[in-house]
C-alpha cells in the first residue's frame, strides 16, 4: 500500500490509509533520534503498510526539526509530546495507538503523562524510562562521545556510519544497515544535537505504575541502548502491561526484524 505525504497538518507524516475504513483509532509512528518517517515505509520496517492491510489509519511522523516539521524552541521532550497532541487533536477522531522506538517510546510516556487522554493504547520500543545514571558525569560524557565525531567536522554522515554499527545486530543484512545509515546521516546537525541533549534530562520512571491504557514493551535480544533486563523491569511497573523481545535484534528492531516486529504490534493492536 502506498503511503501520502501530509504537509499542512501540526506534524508533516506519512500517511497509510486502509483499503476498507474500519472503526479504529488511528496508529501513531513515533521515530528514534536518528530517524524521522522514513523509519516505517516500506524501505525500513513496512510497518505503515502493515497497519494499513490490517484496517488501520497509520501515521509516521516527521517530530519537530526533522524532515518537514519545523523546530522548536525549547527543544525539550515535552514540547516533542506537545506537537503529537496537537496532531491528535487536529485528525479530531479520539484518542490514538502511539508507538514509539527510542526517543519516540520517550516522547509517548511523555504524551501518557501530561495528556493521558490522547492515547488508547501505548507501544514503547527498545526505550527507557529514564536517561542515564543519577549525577550528570555520565551525561555529560554520553553527549561528549555523540557530539566528538561531528565536533571533529565529519557531519552527520561520519556520525551514522560507526553508530548505526553499534546499535545493531552483528549480522544485520548490509541493505538493511544501509537504510538506517543513510536515514540517520540525513537528519540535520542541528536537529540531533537538540534531540540528544534533550535525552539526557527524561526521567519517567514515577509515573509508569500510572500507565493506565495497554502497553506492550518490547526490545531487541541484542539491544545494549534498551537492554531486555531494563526493558523487563519498566515492563514490570506499569500495570497489565506485556513484554517481548524480538530475537536476533539490536536497538534498531523494527528495522533489523521488521517481519517480526510487524508480527508482535499487530497482534497487539488488533484488539482494538
């Protein structure tokens, strides 16, 4: 199924209409800091058209700076989250499906958090509820270590390739790795510095026990950002939730395993 690319909405997205319209709340494709809406087209995961075929609205968005959103400022989570809830507001069909992979999985506990009544069901993938380790050294040495490579001039090109390698499985297909490089190296300077330091300061983890809407958390058997253990133990805080891991997958698993990650979402929405 192909997808529109929506312009004049709160976000830009893109946009996967379903074949035969069903009542269902509309999916939300919420993208990691090295990635934007291309990380759920066919290219990437096919996650878009398979929400799609499976009689839902899917919807992956560009977040603020990225793609063809316009910046914000502050450039902070919350405002992150603010933007997804003005594009609810604005597709006025009731709450949605969010889904979110990394910094999205974080923008969506920040969407559950100041406008719970926005989302009916909630996926957070290879995500966390807190950045970091209590102190801010380990802070300030993470955005040292993201920051070196375009401090030394090489540009968000010379950033994805040795990071991309990093976050994902060994034996990831080089097509696949190569997508996920060529989307992160597209994302402007800027924007990913502003997303990065904004990581640093999450901390959600008082609120997950007041997650009320189904959740599934899921990670990748492989994933050292958002290892299963973690994964598990935030699973454990908020109330009813479901817990996965996608065998044989990094931090990028909807990439890395799409037809298994596509496989564990839609068994989990279909209720809805």
């Amino acid at each position: 199924m192909s997808a529109a690319l929506i312009t004049d909405a709160p976000l830009a997205h893109l946009r996967w209409n379903p074949v035969e319209p069903i009542a269902r709340p509309p999916v939300l494709l919420l993208h990691g800091v090295g990635g934007g809406r291309q990380a759920w087209d066919d290219a990437s995961s096919g996650t878009g058209a398979a929400l799609a075929a499976a009689g839902f609205r899917a919807l992956a968005l560009d977040f603020p700076g990225y793609g063809l959103s316009a910046t914000i400022s502050p450039y902070d989570l919350a405002g992150l989250a603010g933007a997804v809830e003005r594009l609810i507001a604005w597709l006025d069909c009731g709450p949605a499906v969010v889904v979110g992979h990394s910094m999205g999985g974080m923008v969506a506990q920040e969407l559950l958090a100041h406008a719970p009544q926005a989302v009916a069901m909630a996926v957070l993938a290879s995500t966390s509820p807190a950045f970091g380790k209590p102190g801010g050294d380990w802070q300030r040495d993470f955005l040292q270590s993201r920051f070196a490579p375009l401090d030394a001039g090489l540009g968000m090109a010379g950033l994805a390739g040795p990071l991309v390698s990093a976050m994902v499985a060994p034996d990831m297909p080089a097509a696949r790795r190569a997508v996920a490089q060529a989307m992160m190296a597209g994302v402007p300077e800027a924007t990913y510095r502003s997303a990065v330091s904004a990581l640093v300061a999450f901390d959600r983890r008082a609120a997950l026990p007041s997650i009320q809407v189904p959740t599934l958390v899921v990670t990748g058997e492989l994933d050292r950002t958002a290892a299963p253990e973690v994964a598990r133990r935030m699973a454990g805080f908020i109330p009813g939730a479901r817990f996965s891991v996608v065998p044989g997958a990094g931090h990028l698993l909807n990439i890395e395993q799409p037809e298994a990650f596509n496989r564990l979402l839609l068994d989990f929405v279909q209720p809805c």
